[in-house]
C-alpha cells in the first residue's frame, strides 16, 4: 500500500513523525509505501536545514523517492521561501532554508508531484 502523510495539526512531525514514522522508515518497518509528505503551519520547522529529524528525513527521503514538500504559504509566513502571497499556488514559490529536496506548493503542485506515483491512501496527521 502507498501512503502520502499531510501534517496539518499541533506537534504532528515533533511527535508523530519524529517518534513514531521516522524511526520506522530508518529501520524498514514502517509497512507502507510512502510516496509524499506534505508539511502545514509550524510542522515545516522541522525541515530546517541542520535539524536532525529533517536532516534524517531528507536522507530517508532522497534513498525511497518520497516527495517533501512544505505549504507555500506557511512557509512565506515563516521566512522559509522566496516569492510573496500573491504567487502562492502558482508553484512559483520556491522553498529556502530547509533540508535538501523540500519543495514549496499548494494543493495544485501536491497534486501534480503525485500523479506519477499516487498514493492508495492520504493520512493527515
């Protein structure tokens, strides 16, 4: 089964990501496919770059082939982008300062970077 994961509530890749998905990857046992994640509000800090559960992430995900991508506004907001509030959605926004292969973009670029490998199920934690 192919699984894209949307961390879209309070603490969702502090707890559930870094204490339960992550180190299930990193060992192999995690019984799914993941294929994206897709990173809302204030779970994109633990991308940033030299964040050891990013920086763990990153390597996961660059080994598995799994989509990281942060909201583009959220990450506007939080000074993790170039390009403004008026480009959001466009896929012109374009993710800094987080670890190696983080994409930003809204729902029409989540949707374009899964087309290709769509998951059987989205899970928002």
């Amino acid at each position: 089964m192919k699984v894209a994961y949307i961390f879209a509530t309070h603490m969702a890749s502090t707890f559930k990501l870094a204490t339960m998905i992550l180190p299930q990857l990193e060992r192999g046992i995690h019984g799914a496919q993941v294929v994206g994640m897709m990173f809302f509000d204030d779970n994109l800090f633990c991308l940033r770059k030299g964040d050891d559960v990013g920086e763990r992430l990153a390597k996961i995900a660059k080994r598995d082939g799994i989509l990281l991508m942060v909201c583009d506004q959220c990450a506007v907001r939080r000074g993790f982008a170039e390009g403004t509030f008026d480009l959001c959605g466009t896929g012109s926004v374009k993710a800094k300062g987080l670890v190696e292969g983080v994409q930003a973009g809204c729902f029409p670029q989540l949707y374009a970077a899964l087309a290709g490998n769509p998951p059987d199920q989205v899970i928002t934690l």
